[in-house]
C-alpha cells in the first residue's frame, strides 16, 4: 500500500546536518531572475557578495542545493510515484534573517495525511535550526499524490479564504523566460516533470512545467521589491497554495491586499485567461 496512515502519520525522519553558502544563495536569486537589471543596486544586493541579502524563500532549497539525483516521496508508510505528485501548500515561518552562509539541522515529520477521495495530501513539517539548536526557520508543505485517496481517512482541511472583496491594493507583473526551470532544477530538484517533454506527457502535461517553488520564489520576491522597498528581514513568514501550474515563459501576475501586517497575495498567468498558479496566499510583515 503506498500509503498507511497508521505508521505514517507523526512519523519522524532522522535529523540532517547540511551547510549552504553564499554561491548557492547567489544561484537562487539568480534562478529566480534576479539581476535582469544587472546594474540596479537593489538587484546588486541579490547578485553579488558585497552587502548580499538573502531572500527567505531560500529556505526552501537550501537543504538540497548539493542534490543531484531526482526526489523521491519516501516517508514511513508513504511510498509515491514521482508522477503522481503536485506540490499542494508551501509556507516558511522566519526565525531571524537568513545568514548568507551556515551549517544547519533540520528535523522533520509528518504533520498530516488526508484523503481528497482522488487523491491524498501528505504535509510535512521540518523545524531548521543551528547547530547549537536555536531557530532559524520552519518549513510547512504538502504533496498532493493523484490517485492515492480512497483509504478512508480524515479530508483534512477546507481551502483558504477568499481575498478582500474590494479591488487589490496593487497589483505586480513578472514575467517567466523559457529557460526559467532549467535554471531552477540546479538549486536540485531534478524531478524530470520540469525538463523532460515525454516525461511531461506521461503525466498528463503538453510540455515541461515550471517549478511550483520557482514561482513560489519568483512572487516572494517581486512583492519584496515592490511592497516593503526590497528589505527581506521585513518577511516574517509566507505561505502560498499551489492553485495551478505555470509553463516556463509565462507571465505572472500578482494582486496585492494590504490587510495589517499581512499581504494577502492572489497569481495568475496572463496568457491562459488569468487561470490561476497561487492561491491563498500571504506575507507576513514584521
């Protein structure tokens, strides 16, 4: 059974030890498309060492930058076809700012299993800290794992509320270029969804899709710039819903709500009719 609730549920994976250093918060930005402005000193900040800032998205990769084999959905009681698998939710909690280099531990477990009845969704929890132990940043997701529901458990929670019924309070465009994922797939993530058309086609795409995590970044760095002046110690936390998927090239775009000290964030793609890439969004300002 790929799935079995009762051994997987609370499971907890063995710590992991991991470093990064400022080469690889300098592959990311870039991954991301930053510096198309290459003589702009807000982008100098994402570009090159002197004064480098790191976006907090890095987060995300920064255990498995060093990766070069394709992931695998392997848990206690959980075994997945990578073909199978969508990204569901992302959300990173900010401890403190991320330093440009360092050594870390992260522990992780599976937070939840439910049963979307066509589906299943597998969220996970992994707490980052130093290696003295103190915090640095906490990473919540889930899987969305097609055809792996049925098994009769919990649903699990509803999805996110609504955006403000007003208009959006500003609203950002970035563009994607065709190469975006072939950049990105070098932060590791070497799934073949994103660079190999048949691969695409065995899963039901026409062509390799980008990234959720690439847009995911790509968003949080385009509000950063144009909400909180490009000073990423202002984030303290952003979580975002997976709503659909983006084909490398296209056009994001991003409608802001300023709600307090949170941004509530909707994207969409411009060249398929606004069809929707996240959803639920939000940034949470310090």
């Amino acid at each position: 059974m790929p799935i079995d609730p009762a051994i997987a549920l609370g499971a907890e994976l063995p710590a992991e030890d991991f470093a990064w250093s400022a080469s690889d918060v300098l592959l990311y930005h870039l991954a991301l498309g930053a510096g198309a402005a290459p003589t702009d000193p807000r982008e100098l900040r994402y570009t090159i060492e002197d004064a480098l800032q790191v976006l907090p998205t890095f987060a995300v990769v920064a255990q498995t930058v060093h990766r070069f084999e394709p992931p695998v959905v392997e848990y206690p009681g959980v075994s997945i076809d990578l073909a199978k698998v969508l990204h569901g939710t992302q959300r990173v909690d900010v401890h403190r700012p991320l330093p440009t280099d360092g050594k870390a531990r992260a522990t992780a477990r599976v937070k939840g299993i439910y049963d979307k009845g066509s589906a299943a969704v597998i969220e996970t929890e992994t707490v980052v800290t130093d290696l003295d132990g103190a915090p640095i940043w906490t990473n919540t997701s889930s899987i969305f794992a097609r055809g792996e529901g049925g098994f009769g458990g919990d649903r699990g929670p509803s999805g996110p509320p609504p955006p403000p019924e007003r208009a959006p309070d500003a609203v950002i465009v970035t563009p994607t270029v065709a190469q975006q994922a072939l950049w990105y797939r070098l932060l590791g993530d070497r799934n073949p969804l994103h660079s190999h058309p048949d691969f695409a086609a065995s899963a039901g795409f026409p062509r390799p899709i980008l990234h959720g995590l690439c847009t995911y970044g790509m968003v949080c760095k385009a509000v950063v710039d144009a909400e909180l002046d490009g000073d990423v110690s202002r984030v303290g936390g952003y979580g975002v819903r997976f709503a659909g998927i983006v084909f490398p090239g296209e056009t994001l775009r991003t409608s802001v709500w300023r709600e307090g000290e949170r941004l509530v964030l909707v994207t969409t793609v411009d060249e398929r009719d606004d069809a929707p890439a996240l959803s639920g969004a939000e940034l949470v300002v310090r």
